[in-house]
C-alpha cells in the first residue's frame, strides 16, 4: 500500500515539475505553454488532492490567473506605463516559478 502511494506520489510530482517547465518557457517566447500547464493543473485537480503537492497546484494556478490578470493590465496600459507593469509582473511571476520549482525539488508544501 505505501510503495503505491508512494509511486502514485512520484507520478504526480512529474505533473507539477511539467507544469513549472510550461510556466517558465514563457520567457523564451512560448507563451501558450502557461496555458497547457494550467490545462493540466485542471485535469490532474483530483489526483493530488489532500496531498502536499495539492499546495503545489494551487500555487500554480495562482500564478497563471494572477499574471495573466497583470498582463492584461500592462497591455491596457501600455502607452502609459505599461512597461514598468510588465516588468514587474515578470519578476513577479518568475519569482513564483523559481520559489515553487524549489520547493517541490525540496519537497516542501506551498503556503498561499
């Protein structure tokens, strides 16, 4: 029973790291790919669910709905002061990505 937990653990774990793949190749151009993790964040709710890495998943779509919000905003606002929105929004959702690639290596649980 345990070494199937353990496995089923192991699989998920796999999930989460993807998902933070996805999230960071949008910083060399692919920007779909934030979109393909949170589809995945989605489908994959179930499994992980009363487990640490439900934390993760959390974490995860917080990031996607949070910096596709302040991306809107730098678009809105581009003439303006749309850049300087855009930049944080960047170092923002980059700091997520790294933080939550960190603690799952570490296998931590997220706290929202």
């Amino acid at each position: 029973m345990l070494k199937d937990l353990d496995l089923e653990t192991s699989k998920n774990k796999k999930f989460v790291l993807a998902v933070y793949v996805l999230q960071a190749l949008f910083f060399i151009g692919l920007v779909f790919t934030p979109v393909m993790g949170v589809v995945i964040n989605y489908i994959k709710q179930d499994d992980v669910q009363g487990s640490w890495l439900e934390s993760h998943f959390s974490w995860q779509k917080n990031t996607f709905w949070y910096g596709l919000l302040w991306s809107t905003i730098a678009l809105i606002s581009f003439p303006v002061i749309g850049w300087v929105v855009a930049l944080v929004a960047s170092i923002w959702y980059f700091y997520r990505i790294a933080k939550g690639w960190i603690y799952l290596v570490d296998g931590k649980q997220m706290y929202l």
